[in-house]
C-alpha cells in the first residue's frame, strides 16, 4: 500500500504545486505569448501523467483478484460516465446550464470510487 | 464455490496473510477465496493444490447443478 500511496501523495502535492504556479504566472503577465501561455496552462498535466503512469503501474501489480474488483469498478466509472455525461448534455439543450470539462474526471473518479467500494464488499 | 482453504490454513496455523505471501496473492483474495465470494483461476488452483499437497478437486468442490 505504502508503495502506491507514497508515489500518489507526491504527484499530487506536484499537481497542486504546479497549478498553483501555472495559474499564478499567466494571471500576473498577460504579455506572454501563446506559445508559453499553452505551455504554462498545460504544464500541471506533466505530473498529471506521472499520476497516469503511477495507476497503471499499480494496477499491473495486483493479483487476480483485484484486477477483477478494478476492472468491474472502471467499468461502472466509464459506463456511469458516458449515461451521467451524454444524460446532461441533452439537458444543456433544454436550457439547463453549460458545464465545464473539468466535471468529467471528478465524475469518473467517484463513480470508481463507489465501483471499489462495491467491488470490496462483493469480494469481501 | 465451497472450499477447505480455510481448514487447510488453521492446520498449519497460517494466517491469511501467510497463505497469501505462501501464493503471491493479497491477505483480501485469500479471505474471498475462505468465503467462497471468489474462484482462483486454474494457474491459481494448481498453486493451492501444490502448496497443500492435494488435487485440486480433494480442496474445491463444485456447486450440484
């Protein structure tokens, strides 16, 4: 546990770090151009990968068993994804208000969430 | 599916956690396969049967359909 939790905590506390400075440089100089504004919007996504890498390596890991849970519980998140996402943006057409891209990985986070939660009381 | 894993365990007084490292599996599938809420893959049998010195079938027995 200790070895997926320590490599999560730092990549996290590296995207905090990294957004936190990005959001800071482009709202204090406006002058930079596209090229460094793209490059400064996107440079959280660099531990951000890091935390990618670090998911899928642990997940590489685990025994049978927990590949199951993890698969039934990815599963749930993209199938729950898609109904919640495609369900809202329908709703948008009849006026309800526009929602940001940044909902979607949230979403999908607690619907895995819940997934494992399911998964381990399944295979508890 | 009904198994004596968890006989076989307490006669050698391991815990689960033993039988898990004993296996190359976690404490939590050891558990599931106690509780029958999981079936090993056939690679996973064997390495039961072998670890316990018996046939797959003397440790698992299938649902009667």
């Amino acid at each position: 546990m200790i070895r997926f939790l320590v490599p999560m905590a730092s990549g996290f506390a590296a995207y905090a770090a990294m957004l936190i400075v990005s959001q800071r440089l482009l709202a204090g100089d406006p002058d930079y151009s596209t090229a460094i504004r793209i490059a400064l919007s996107l440079a959280p996504m660099a531990p951000a990968a890091f935390l990618c890498w670090t998911i899928v390596r642990s997940i590489g890991r685990l025994d049978e068993m927990q590949r199951k849970l993890q698969l039934e519980a990815l599963a749930l998140a993209f199938a729950g994804t898609a109904l919640i996402t495609f369900g809202y943006g329908f709703l948008e057409g009849v006026g309800l208000p526009k929602l940001s891209m940044f909902i979607v990985w949230p979403l999908m986070a607690t619907l895995w969430v819940i997934g494992v939660l399911v998964g381990r009381v399944r295979y508890g | 599916m009904k198994n004596r894993i968890r006989e076989l365990r307490r006669q050698r007084d391991w815990s689960q956690s033993d039988l898990g490292a004993r296996l190359g599996v976690s404490r939590q599938t050891v558990n599931a396969l106690e509780r029958g809420r999981y079936d090993p893959s056939l690679p996973l049998a064997f390495s039961i049967a072998r670890l316990f010195g018996m046939t797959i079938e003397e440790i698992f027995e299938p649902e009667q359909e």
